[in-house]
C-alpha cells in the first residue's frame, strides 16, 4: 500500500485586519510573493500593512535631530538624543 501526500495550495490572501497569521505562512510561495509586494507585518497573528518609509521624512528627523544634539552641547546640558 503506497501512501501520496497532496500538499494544499492555499487561496488565502493577505489582507490587512485578518487574524491567524504565523511567519510558517510565508512558506507559501503565493503568500510569499503578495508579501513582497507590499508593506505588511505580523503582529500578535494579526495582519498589518504598514506605512511606507519615505526619505524626505527621514531627513526632517535628520535635521532635528541636530539641532537638539548641538543645544545639548553648547549648553553643557548632558543627556543623549536618540
């Protein structure tokens, strides 16, 4: 007697709010590739899209970043920005 194990493809689809989710769910190649097509995470086994990182937003918190850094050091106040 021979045993044929199917594998199942799954039809699920990734879609923000949904609950259930592990990292064992990307194994799926069709998962996989949704989840490269976007921004999303797991958290708590709940799907979410997060929000896209633009640069221009990074470099206004560059810049006051900065700014606080040099007050801090030429008022001798101490403490660390981070």
């Amino acid at each position: 007697m021979s045993v044929v194990v199917i594998r199942a493809t799954s039809s699920r689809r990734l879609v923000p709010g949904t609950t259930g989710w592990t990292v064992r769910d990307l194994d799926n190649p069709e998962i996989e590739r949704q989840w490269d097509s976007s921004h999303y995470e797991i958290i708590e086994g709940v799907l979410t899209k997060m929000a896209p990182a633009y640069y221009d937003g990074g470099v206004a918190l560059s810049n006051v970043i900065d700014l606080v850094k040099s007050h801090l050091k030429k008022t001798k106040a101490g403490g660390h920005f981070l």
